[in-house]
C-alpha cells in the first residue's frame, strides 16, 4: 500500500483543510476532533494505479520530450 505522507504518493484531505479554514485559533487548549476521511493523517493517498499512471506521465514530460512528436509520426504517417 502506498504511503500518502510521501511526496507525490497523495494530496491534503479537503474535509481536514475546510474544518482549518474555521478552526478556532485562540490560545485556548481544546481536544483534536479526529476526521472520520482520513482518520487524523491530514494526506489521502493515491492508488498504486494512480502513482504509476501519475509518474509515468511525469517521465514523459521530462525524460522523453520527443514523445508525442514520435507517436504523431507513427499515427499518422
């Protein structure tokens, strides 16, 4: 299973960053209400699917710039 702490395995939990935008943030000590999405962790992970689909994509932007001129010339001709 992948680890949504790494970089680029995941992405911020959007019900932990709407309760930040109107969390209290006096100086006051209140007990941490644990979020029933990504149980507390703050990240949700991408599936594996989506690790590699997402590094691939990211390998052909960077290491092969000439793919998609390749892949047209093949397509059509």
């Amino acid at each position: 299973m992948a680890d949504p702490t790494l970089h680029g395995n995941g992405y911020a939990c959007p019900a932990c960053e709407m309760r930040r935008e109107v969390e209290d943030k006096t100086q006051i000590l209140r007990p941490k209400v644990p979020c029933n999405v990504c149980a507390g962790l703050g990240r949700l992970g991408y599936t594996e699917a989506e690790i590699v689909a997402r590094t691939v994509e990211e390998a052909r932007r960077v290491y092969w710039p000439e793919f998609e001129k390749r892949i047209s010339e093949v397509c059509h001709g």
